[in-house]
C-alpha cells in the first residue's frame, strides 16, 4: 500500500489532523512502512479463529445504580479552554 | 542513610523512627533538583510533598497510620490523572491539563499513606520506546556505556518512572505498559518492572491510549517492592468495568522464593541471532540457574511470537485513534483557533499532537476505515486469539516462561532510525504479553560488557502475579544484583 497526497489528505480529514504539504512525503514514506509491516499477518491463515477483543475472561459487572456527587459542573468545565453560562463555546456552527 | 533506600527499607527506618517521612522526601527532592539533567520530571510536587509528609509524620506519632508504608515517597507516571496536579501525558495537547479527579491507582496508594514527589515524563500518550516523542523532551538513562560520554536513551514509555529509580530520585515509581511499556524500560535502566495481568489494577483515570491493552504497575528496586506497590494499587474498581472481580492478593507475605519443582519454559521463537551474545549468554545463565535451584527446564514453542508486534501496530493505533478523539480543543487541553469548528478541531489535533502520536493516530483511522476494517482490525483480533492460544498451551505444560526482555540494551538518545518500524522492534519480546493480557516482570540480571544493565522477562499465565514474583525473588536472591550507575549527572 502506498499513501498518495489524495490518501493521506483523506486520512487527514478523518482523524482531523490537518496535513500540510511538506507533511506528505514523510508521512507517505512512514505509513507505507507501518502498512508493510503489518501487511505480513495476511500470510496467517485464521479461518474458524474468533477474534479476541479484550483479554479479560469476565461479564460486564453491574453495580446499583446510586446517586452520586461525581462531574458536578464547575468541575467539568475547569479546564474547559472557552465558557460561558454552564456551557462550552465553540466557533458558530449554525449560520 | 537514604542511599538505594527501597519501600522495605524505609518502612523499616520510619518504623524505627531512625528518620522522618519529612527527611526521607526533602532528601529526594534535593536529589531530583541535582539531577534534572536527566529531565525525569514533568512536575516536582516539592510544596505538596513536603505537607504530606508532615501530615504522615504527625499521623505516625498519633499511631493513626493509613499502612506500614505510610509516609514513604514515590514518583508517578504523568499519565495518571492527580486532582489539581497537572497531568499532560507528555503532551503539548494536555500541557495545560489539571485534573478535577484523582486516577484510582494514584487514589490507592494515598490511602496507603504514600506520598506523590511529582509527575514523572514518558513518551507523549506513552507512544514510544525511547521516552524521545515526550512533548518535554527526552529523559537521559542514568547508565552509560563504560569508556563513553554518549546519552543513551532510558527505553519507553515510562522512561521517567525506570530512569528516577535507577538515579535513586524516589523509593519506587508508577508506570503503564500497553506494549512494554514498564517492562523495556525497566530492563534498560536495571530496575525491576512488571506489568500486572490486564484487569488486575483499575485503569480508572489513567490517560488512555489503548484500553485493552493498557494496565498500570511497579517499577522498583526490588521484587519485594514491587509485591508491596502491585498490592496497594490492585484490586476491582466499580468505575472501570474491566477491573477484575479477583480479590485482592498479599502478594508481599505470601512471597516464597522456593521454585523447585516448577516448570519453567524456555520459548524457542524467542532466540535469534540478531540477539546480542551477551544477552543471550544472561537468558541462558539464568535457565541453569533455576535448573540448578530445582526449577525443571522445558523447552516450548509459542509459534506466533513474530506475528504479535504487527497485530499489535494494528490494534493499538486502531484503539488510540479512538481514544484520541476525545482531543479536540473543546472540554479541556490545548485551542487552537479556526474560522470553523471543523477547521478548529483540525488545527488543534495538528498543533497539540507530536509526530508519532499522529502517525498512529492516521495508521488507527486508516485500519479502522470503511472497507478496511475486516482486513486489518479483525484480522489482527484473530491473530491476538492464536496468541492467546499460544500461551494457553504453554501454560497446561509449564508455570511460567523466561525470556529476555528486550531484543537490545539501551542505545544512544542520538541514534535516530529513519524508519518508525525499527522502532516499534524494540517491543518485540514484550508485545505478546498485553495481546494476551497475561502478567510479566522484567527483572535486572547484569550487567554487559560494556556496563549496561540486560533485562530477563518472566511470564506467567493470568493473575499468576504471585508466582511470578515469587519465581523473580528466587532469581533475585541467587544473583545478587547490586549495580547502580555512576551519578554523572550531580553536579
């Protein structure tokens, strides 16, 4: 696999991580290699194998459902970078 | 008094009051503040260290103790979340970050009455063997070659946490390991370093980066200490729902060193001839050592070794990009400005992350993307189940299996692979244990011919930690390990 200007922009989209030009031929060169890499698992024959997602042998646990004082609000937007009222602000989505 | 001071130790040494919990952490912080060339520390917590340990002291004479440790220093990982202590991961993105919630890990041992000497810096996210994509900078290993000036790298992600230890700046430390993490580390800076069984600790408040993947644990001194610190911070946690329900285990009382009669499986994948003679030549000194404390030797094979590091280059990016969504410069960390919101979360993501962070993150959102999902991400789930399997059948026919920890020893921070693959190959050896979240210490066995510090890694089958450490004391106690590096860096 390798990773055109056009691939990689899409990518970039995606995860929104802006790419800027001369970001394309490193990164080009960096994920081809990674793709190489773990390319080879196709070898591996894994008919009839169920996938593992998570090591951990155990049903979800289920607790009561209590009232607790956890996330009041002035805690949840301490760090928030901008706020007013009790809410975040971002730039207008909504024209 | 303080020299190569341990938990044990100062448990002792508080108990005798032969020294305060105050001299004990002023003693500290006057050695980080020497040694911050290494640049261990993100954040030295000298102010609220000091209080806490006036607060252990004052407990002491009131015979109101939290535990036999209380009082006793360590240093954290900058990956758990400390309430109003700032927590970055090592990252430009959360370089602002104070936490309003303490990580249930970090909780714990306060309530063990340990003390917090600050933030210790790792790989951003923990993405990296080598502690150099750390936002911060990189952490300088307190070991250098003999005859050389050359910086060598301390390993990663927790290259803070292994390099504080071995520099004797804290008692102990906390690490994460999600791909060896704790372990390659540890092995580089000749501490000891294991990674608990996957559920065995919460990983509540811990800045995730791959959740089945990742798990808190010890980096310390000795076996002893690192049975005291996996029993303070173990246990099931209601707020992570992938905390085990098994109880709570005195992992430290029950350590019994006596391994006769215990298999011990040698993993043929695991030789090589890339492997570095001396390495080898410690891997098999270490085998007849057990052979001849009476441990029977059984040779095994783990037929997908090589196949765990790509499935694991698939998984752990495909689970980062997901967890790293939650940066987007709206709820806490870095804001970058746009003329949208798109162009905001976009210009935040691009500035607040490093190269590797991102790398990953695009390697996780292409696995992950339409058409390619089954391709890559389930694949690499049912390679991660002939893994598993792998381990299962080794586990029907011995208790625990020896290997190095790490496919080299540490090399020089200048030393720059222009492919991140060569990279990722330093996890090569570590990487099968989180796949199949079985549990794994790496324990310092000597020392090279060049005076670096080579790892041995042994394995367990899950929540076999004590065996696991009761195998590392066994081996600790035949060797007596006592290197420690010149402390070049105190000037």
């Amino acid at each position: 696999m390798e990773f055109d200007r056009e691939t990689l922009l899409k990518l970039g989209k995606l995860a929104r991580i802006s790419i800027k030009d001369k970001q394309l031929d490193f990164l080009s060169r960096d994920l081809s290699s990674i793709l190489k890499f773990v390319d080879q698992l196709k070898e591996i024959n894994t008919e009839n194998i169920d996938p593992t997602a998570n090591s951990l042998n155990q049903n979800l646990i289920r607790r009561e459902d209590e009232k607790s004082n956890t996330n009041n609000i002035e805690d949840v937007l301490e760090n928030a970078p901008e706020k007013e009222l009790n809410f975040y602000v971002v730039p207008k989505v909504i024209e | 008094m303080i020299d190569k001071l341990n938990i044990v130790k100062a448990a002792e040494l508080l108990k005798k009051k032969e020294v305060s919990s105050v001299q004990i952490v002023k003693e500290y912080l006057n050695r980080i503040n020497k040694g911050k060339d290494l640049n261990c520390f993100n954040e030295v917590s000298s102010t609220n260290a000091v209080k806490d340990a006036e607060a252990s002291d004052e407990r002491r004479k009131n015979d109101s103790l939290k535990s036999e440790y209380d009082g006793i220093p360590i240093g954290i990982k900058d990956l758990f979340c400390t309430k109003g202590v700032t927590t970055t991961a090592s990252s430009k993105i959360l370089s602002n970050f104070v936490p309003s919630y303490e990580s249930t890990v970090t909780q714990n041992c306060e309530d063990a009455g340990l003390i917090s000497l600050g933030k210790l810096n790792c790989d951003e996210f923990a993405m990296g063997s080598t502690n150099k994509t750390s936002f911060f900078g990189p952490v300088k290993n307190p070991w250098k070659s003999r005859g050389s000036n050359a910086e060598l790298v301390p390993g990663g992600s927790s290259g803070g946490s292994a390099a504080a230890v071995a520099a004797d700046l804290c008692t102990a430390s906390l690490g994460t390991d999600t791909g060896g993490s704790i372990r390659q580390p540890a092995s580089f800076t000749g501490t000891v370093g294991l990674k608990p069984s996957y559920g065995r600790v919460s990983r509540w408040g811990i800045v995730a980066f791959a959740s089945s993947l990742d798990q808190a644990g010890p980096i310390t001194k000795t076996v002893d200490d690192a049975a005291i610190l996996l029993e303070i911070i173990s246990g099931h946690d209601k707020n992570d729902s992938t905390s085990s329900i098994h109880n709570k285990e005195e992992y430290f009382k029950n350590l019994n060193s006596n391994v006769k009669g215990m298999k011990i499986g040698i993993p043929k994948e695991f030789r090589s001839d890339n492997l570095p003679s001396s390495t080898q030549k410690a891997w098999d000194d270490c085998r007849n050592l057990l052979k001849s404390n009476g441990a029977e030797i059984v040779d095994l094979s783990l037929p997908y070794t090589m196949d765990a590091l790509p499935a694991y280059y698939i998984i752990a990016p495909a689970e980062a990009s997901s967890n790293l969504a939650r940066y987007d410069g709206v709820r806490y960390g870095l804001r970058e400005q746009g003329s949208n919101l798109i162009e905001m979360y976009e210009n935040t993501r691009s500035e607040g992350f490093g190269d590797e962070v991102k790398r990953r993150i695009l390697v996780g959102t292409y696995v992950l993307s339409s058409g390619y999902y089954d391709a890559y991400y389930l694949k690499a789930q049912k390679v991660r189940s002939l893994i598993k399997n792998d381990f299962n059948n080794a586990f029907s026919k011995v208790d625990a299996i020896l290997t190095p920890s790490t496919p080299s020893v540490a090399f020089e921070i200048a030393n720059e692979p222009n492919d991140p693959v060569q990279n990722y190959l330093n996890d090569v050896f570590t990487v099968p244990v989180n796949l199949a979240g079985i549990p794994a210490i790496s324990i310092p066995f000597t020392n090279d011919e060049n005076n670096l510090p080579i790892g041995l890694q042994i394995i367990t089958n899950s929540f076999e930690e004590q065996k696991l450490l009761n195998i590392a004391k066994n081996i600790e106690e035949t060797i007596q390990y006592k290197e420690v590096p010149e402390k070049w860096w105190v000037k």
